[in-house]
C-alpha cells in the first residue's frame, strides 16, 4: 500500500531571522559595485572639471595672444604706442596715470575696431575686456616685472597686455604653453598683485611671491616693438 506525505506549507521565517539577515548588510560583490559606480562618478566629475579649466586656460592665451595682435596693428597702423598720450589720436594728452593709460589704450583700439566692446555694451566704454576667467585685460607699461632690465623695455615703447585674476594652476598652464612656464623669465611673467592697477618697477621678486601657487594672479605678456 503507497503511501502519501502531505506536503507542509514552508513556515514563514522569524522576526528574528529576518533580523539576522538585515543586520548582515551587502555582500561583497554588492559593495564592489557600489564602489565602482562611486569611482566612475568621481571620476567624471574631476574629468569634467579638468576639461572645464583646460577650456578657460586655452581661451585665456587667445585671449592674451590676440590682445597682444591689436596693440602690434596699433602700432603698425598710427606709428604709436598704444599707451602714448605725447600724440594722441583719439582723446585728450598728458593722461600720466597707469590706471588711466590702460583704459585709455582700450579705448583707442576699440576706436580702431581692434578690440571688442565691453561686454553688455552698444557703444565704446572704458570698461575693461574680461577674459576667460572672469578677470580684467589690462595694458601696462613694459617696464614691470623685470621686462625693461631683461629686453630693455620702456613704458613708452612698449606694452604688457595682463589678465588679472587668473588661478595659480592656470596661470602655470598659459604660461607652459605662451612660454616658458616659468613665473620669473621670458616674455609671459606673473604676479601675485591682482586688484593694483599699477604693478610699478618692482621687478621680477614680485614674480616669485606668486609662482603659480597663490589662488588668483595676474599673467602678462610683454609685446615689443
């Protein structure tokens, strides 16, 4: 005679297994797949980044590169300094003052249609140029940071077109690629001044404080003759 076994209905599992099985968290393979997600999240955000501050640097030496184009077409057009006020060819003479000069040096070349109008702007203003960093173009006198004792640079002969307000890492990445990489030599030096329109005569030790480290500086390329 066969003989049947009733089938048991499977007893739910206890409060306190079920306890034990949510106190045992993820297993390994689920934290690894965490884990991977996290790095390939972090991953883009610092590629990103990267690419976002790459972007700007090579803007910003365009920038400086075609700033340093309207002073030389300056020149070759008026026979003048763009920073000269002995002739003036569009506005009054005798401005001696740096902060003045660059304004006035931005004016003249938007008059000649070298430069662009300040952003915002319908018509020619003294309003400086902003470049990629959000900082100000200015057009100084070539005698600062040691350009008139390495090229024999004058203020009136010759020009530095600055960004001001350009990150530490970026201004060593404007300067690797415009010249030498190094704050202190060549033709694209740097200071720690950012917010004083007039750098002086100080020489390159202003260059060294700066050294492509502090947060924020100013990067010039000097434009000779």
């Amino acid at each position: 005679m066969r003989r049947f076994a009733i089938a048991r209905p499977a007893e739910p599992a206890s409060p306190a297994r079920k306890s034990r099985r949510a106190d045992a968290g993820f297993t390994l393979v689920e934290m690894s797949i965490v884990l991977v997600i996290i790095g390939v999240l972090v991953g883009g955000v610092v590629k990103g980044r990267d690419l976002i501050a790459s972007t700007k640097a090579t803007r910003a030496v365009q920038e400086l590169e075609a700033a340093a184009t309207a002073v030389l077409a300056f020149r070759e057009r008026y026979g003048k300094n763009v920073r000269d006020d002995t002739a003036d060819l569009f506005g009054p003479t005798g401005i001696s003052n740096s902060a003045l000069r660059s304004r006035k040096a931005t004016v003249r070349m938007r008059q000649a249609g070298l430069l662009p109008l300040a952003e915002g702007a319908s018509t020619i203003t003294t309003d400086p140029h902003l470049h990629a960093f959000g900082g100000t173009v200015s057009f100084e006198g070539g005698t600062i940071l040691g350009f008139d004792t390495d090229y024999g640079a004058t203020s009136q002969e010759d020009t530095a077109v600055c960004l001001r307000a350009v990150p530490g890492a970026a201004g060593a990445w404007i300067d690797a690629r415009a010249d030498d990489g190094d704050a202190t030599t060549g033709r694209v030096r740097a200071t720690d001044a950012v917010a004083a329109e007039n750098f002086g005569t100080s020489g390159p030790v202003s260059a060294v404080a700066y050294g492509f480290i502090d947060a924020e500086g100013t990067v010039c390329l000097l434009v000779t003759r």
